[in-house]
C-alpha cells in the first residue's frame, strides 16, 4: 500500500502483512514525524498527489518494521550475541508485548534506531566488541538527548557486574544491570526496574508530554 504523508508530501510503500486487517493505524511520518493514519487493509488508501520529485529519497518499510505498528505498542530491541540468553530475553519481552527487533551487529542495531524510539533495549557489555568500553551501542545510547534517552529503558548483560546495582548502573549509563547467571529471573527483574523506573521518571515525563503541548 502506498502513504503519503499530508505534511511533507513524502511517499512510502508499506507491505500489506504489516498492517492489521480490519483496523487502521497511526503511525509517525519517518521524514517529518507528522502523524500519519493508515487505513485498514480493505480500506481505500488516499490518493496520491502527483509530481514525485526525480530525487526524492525513497523508502523501504521493510527496513523499519516498527513504523506502522499501532501508536502505543512496546517495543524492544535485543542486542545479545549468546542465542540461549537471547533466546530467554525474547521470551520474556514477547510475553510482556512487546515487538521485537534481533539484531547481530552494532551497525544494525544503529540503522534501526535511527528510524525508531524503542521502548527498551537489552544489550550485552560484549555485543559485537572484544572490549566492554567500545561498545558501540552503549556510546550510541551515552549520547542521545536527554528527552529521547529519558523515554528508553536499557537493560545492560553482564558477567562482571552484580545485578540491580543502582550505583553502576548510573555510572554506565544504563537504567538496569543483570549479570548472565541470572538469566532465569529475567522477567521478574525486568518488571520490577521497569515500574521502578517508571515511578522515578513519572513527574518528568508528564511534565515533558505538557511541555510539547499533548
């Protein structure tokens, strides 16, 4: 199905599977952010209005999964080189639904969250680096804005760390620590540090939503 975004006149083309029959969706423009509505699949899309210009960039929903999913869904992002923890993980956040994006590289994981504000990112201290410090997903999430990074929970995988320790955990950057060989707990952690966080941040996050006038 093809969208066009009413505000910047950007064109996308949204494969069918991805969006749920019956029932239409909103979803930001990813050029522009404006709020676009998708119809649902037997819906008659809006016209497109003519002369696309020669360099318009085009754009491969494909490559961004959680673009056209509904406005308030969760959604992860699981940076875990060892397939059993990540394996354990994904269970975990699938029965907490959320969407999920696996990703094998730093480059990947950055492609993706160039074009999406997850709702939580699990990453391992030794995802795609032989050396903790250089961890390219840590120094990515180090350096976002604090409006953005404030949105984000991030759960950091380690064997050198003890888990739920507050104090490292500000020091790294990160709202969570859990060491591997507490992978089984997994879900009861992570729900735990998740409303922890929510309270902590409550009063910011709604003074932040009035500030953007919604």
């Amino acid at each position: 199905m093809e969208v066009v975004c009413e505000s910047c006149q950007a064109r996308f083309n949204v494969p069918d599977d991805k969006i749920p029959a019956g029932k239409s969706i909103r979803a930001a423009c990813p050029k522009c952010k404006n709020k676009i509505t998708i119809p649902a699949k037997d819906a008659a899309a809006p016209p497109a209005p003519a002369g696309k210009g020669a360099g318009e960039e085009a754009y491969d929903a494909a490559e961004k999964p959680f673009d056209f999913i509904e406005e308030d869904a969760l959604t992860a992002l699981i940076c875990e080189p060892d397939p059993a923890i990540r394996d354990k993980v994904a269970s975990v956040l699938e029965l907490m639904e959320y969407h999920l994006t696996t990703v094998s590289s730093t480059r990947e994981a950055l492609k993706k969250m160039r074009y999406h504000n997850y709702n939580v990112v699990v990453v391992n201290e030794s995802f795609d680096t032989s050396t903790p410090e250089t961890n390219g997903v840590l120094l990515f999430l180090e350096r976002l804005p604090m409006t953005t990074r404030r949105e984000l929970f991030v759960c950091l995988i380690t064997s050198r760390y003890r888990t739920m320790d507050h104090m490292l955990a500000l020091n790294k950057s990160v709202n969570m620590i859990l060491n591997a060989k507490n992978i089984n707990d997994f879900g009861k952690i992570l729900s735990t540090a998740i409303t922890e966080n929510d309270i902590f941040y409550r009063a910011y996050k709604e003074t932040a939503k009035r500030a953007r006038g919604f």
